[in-house]
C-alpha cells in the first residue's frame, strides 16, 4: 500500500513496487488527463507537478513520491473556473488535438510561478521538453505569454 496525495485528495494505493507515478494515476486513480506518449522520458506529456516543480510521471514510481503533493491537470481548475493558464490556451488557441497539453500547461504554469513576466524566448526555453505534434508551438507560446499578462493582471 502506498499512499498519495494528488490534487489536495489523499489515496491509499494498492499496487505494486514498479509501478510508475503515470501508471498509477492513470490506471488506479483514474487520472487520465495525465496522457502516457514516449513512456521514456523524451515527449512530456505525462508531467505533472510534485510540490510545484514538473517532473515526468512516467520516469517516476509512484513509491517514491508518497506523501508529496501531486497536481494533475484535474488539479489546477478551482471550483469550476480553469486557472489562467488553461484559458489563455483556450482564448489563444493553443491545443489542437490537445495530447501534449496537461504536461504543457503545467510544465507552464510552474514556470510563470518562477517567472512571472517572461519573454518570448524564455518561454520558447521552458517549455522545450514538452513536444507538440501538431501546433508548431506559436499558438502555445502565445498562450503562454497570454497568460502571462493575465498574472500580471491579478
Ligand atoms: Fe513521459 Fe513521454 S510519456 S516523457
Ligand atoms: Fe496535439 Fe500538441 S496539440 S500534440
């Protein structure tokens, strides 16, 4: 049994030693926005945040992060309302078959908490290990540098 607190929830997880964190929210906590793609470490999309900071879900076991606080994607909208980042990539487009997405938002939204008013270039560098097959990457960094102004808004 291990024990993992993912999105404020704690769950006692029946499963064994060399599952990985990805497995484990997918399969056992039906967590499925977290998408499994390389399952090596290269593509990004099953990041999610342990204490704030992105890691790749697939390259973890869920052993090792027992008692830390997981965020998913189903973790960052608040009663209903999608956190800044998720509208500024609806308002600007920036999914399209929306795979890489959880991982580019949250792997976003933890850089704008480290730096809050980025250039484009930055932004370009922050999210260079998450990949994207379809968007060409202009529409998720203008989301990006979108959501930026909307922090700075707040
Ligand atoms: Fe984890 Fe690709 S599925 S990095
Ligand atoms: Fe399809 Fe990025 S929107 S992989």
């Amino acid at each position: 049994m291990i024990l993992l607190k993912v999105n404020g929830t704690e769950h006692l997880v029946d499963c064994p030693d060399h599952k990985t964190l990805l497995e484990v929210l997918r399969e056992d906590l039906g967590l499925t926005g977290t998408k499994q793609g390389c399952d090596q470490g290269e593509c990004g999309s099953c990041t999610v945040l342990i204490g704030g900071r992105p890691f790749r879900s697939c390259m973890m076991l869920a052993a090792e992060v027992q008692h830390q606080e997981i965020t998913t994607i189903e973790g960052l909208a608040k009663d209903g309302t999608l956190n800044y980042v998720q509208q500024a990539f609806v308002e600007r487009q920036g999914i399209q078959c929306g795979f890489c997405s959880a991982g580019m938002i949250l792997t976003a939204a933890a850089f704008l908490e480290e730096n809050p008013e980025p250039t484009e270039q930055e932004v370009v560098r922050a999210i260079s290990g998450n990949i994207c097959r379809c968007t060409g990457y202009s529409k998720i960094v203008e989301s990006i540098m979108c959501a930026s102004k909307k922090k700075e808004g707040n």
